[in-house]
C-alpha cells in the first residue's frame, strides 16, 4: 500500500500517524509532503515527526513542497506524481483556533483526487 501524508503541522502528521500505525506493513509506503503556512518551522518538524513515529512501521518518503500560496494545489500536484493508493490530510489547519470545521484544503484534496482520503480528528 501507498499512503500519502499532507501535513503542515505536528499535530496534523501525530494524528496521522495514530491512525497508520496500526494499519500499516513494513512493506507499504509513506509519503509525507508538508506544505509549509504560516510557520514553516512547524511544516518542517512535522516531517521529522513522521521519520520518527513511522520507523519500522513501513518506508517514509518526505518532501517539502514549494507553494505559491495555494497549498491545495501543490497537494494535487503532489499526489498526481505520486499516485498513493490512499491519502492522509486533517480536516484543518494545525491549530487549536482553527476550529472543528473541515477545511478549505482538505475539502479541495477530497473533491480533487480519485483515491480515497481519510480526514483524521486534531486533538490538541
């Protein structure tokens, strides 16, 4: 299995990362793409939570993804090029303000890929 991450925060790759754990073999693929926000630093580290919580779990691919803006787009993008069988998003921003509402971004991931995409809850 190929699972595709997008993330841009710690918290949105933790619950990620909660939900896989159980669900992957050592032989399926991960690939985690951030797409650095308003803290780039927080996009950055949320890569290194999931080398670090995926370890053994399955492979882990990770990429930062350039953005002019539109985060959604360069999540398309990515998953066109990479064709993951599954893909992994929060349903918001990583912050604790934004609030229980899905997002704009993962709602333009659900309506834009042709896989299934899992919206993981943020707990914080």
């Amino acid at each position: 299995m190929h699972v595709l991450i997008a993330t841009d925060s710690v918290h949105t790759t933790a619950a990620a990362c909660d939900y896989l754990e159980s669900r992957l073999d050592p032989e399926d693929t991960v690939t985690v793409v951030s797409v650095p926000g308003t803290d780039a630093r927080d996009a950055d580290d949320a890569l290194n939570v999931a080398n670090a919580r995926l370890l053994g779990y399955a492979t882990v691919e990770t990429d930062r993804l350039a953005s002019d803006g539109d985060p959604t787009s360069a999540i398309l993008s990515a998953v066109a090029d990479r064709t993951p069988e599954i893909v992994v998003v929060g349903q918001h921003a990583g912050s604790p303000e934004a609030g229980p509402r899905l997002g704009s971004t993962a709602r333009g991931i659900i309506e834009g890929v042709d896989v299934p995409v899992v919206v993981v809850p943020l707990s914080f």
